[in-house]
C-alpha cells in the first residue's frame, strides 16, 4: 500500500513539475516577443521566477505566477520586464520602458 502511494506522489509531483516548466517555457517565448517587438535585446535569454502564490480572483483561489527578465536598449543599461500569469493564463507583459510621440523607444528614463 505505502509503494502506490509513493508511486501517486511520484505522479502528481511529475506532473505538476511538467506544468511549472510549460508555464515558464510559454514566459520565455512572451518575453522574446516583447522584446522583439520594441526591439530591444532579451539578457541571457531567460526568464527567472519572481513569485508564485494564491490569489482570490472573482471568489475562488487561483495560483499566480510571475517571471522576471532583463533587456537591454543600449548596451550601458539593463532594465526589467516581467511576465503575470493567473492560474496559466497570461495576465501581463511588461517592459520598464519609455516611448516617445511615434511609438518608438527611447534611451532616456524620467527621474
């Protein structure tokens, strides 16, 4: 009896690390995305996890995810994005960045 409980736990425990992994495979691609969309370079081409906790949304609790990564405009200076996930659904994409009038970036931060 203790080796199919064991051999449940091996199962749930696979199949919940199978899921982190799609989760933070799919923040991967969004940030690569964002990234290229602004045209900005992705850091170490990775995203590292920030947080993972329970969130009560509309009643019932859902586990939020949220990863960070780093991108460069100019080679002098990293900044930070991050990718929000709700219960495996994407909730943000975010770049600290600044647009000027056209939508394009620009190098400088307001103080």
């Amino acid at each position: 009896m203790l080796t199919f409980f064991a051999l449940v736990a091996l199962v749930a425990f696979a199949g919940w690390w199978w899921q982190e992994r799609k989760l933070h495979e799919r923040a991967v691609v969004l940030a690569r995305a964002a990234c290229k969309r602004y045209q900005v370079q992705l850091l170490d081409q990775t995203v590292a996890l920030d947080y993972r906790k329970p969130l009560r949304v509309d009643g019932r609790m859902r586990l939020t995810h949220g990863y960070r990564f780093e991108f460069a405009v100019t080679a002098m200076e990293r900044r930070t994005g991050k990718v929000a996930f709700v219960a495996g659904n994407v909730k943000e994409v975010s770049l600290d960045l600044v647009l000027d009038e056209d939508g394009a970036v620009t190098d400088l931060k307001p103080e």
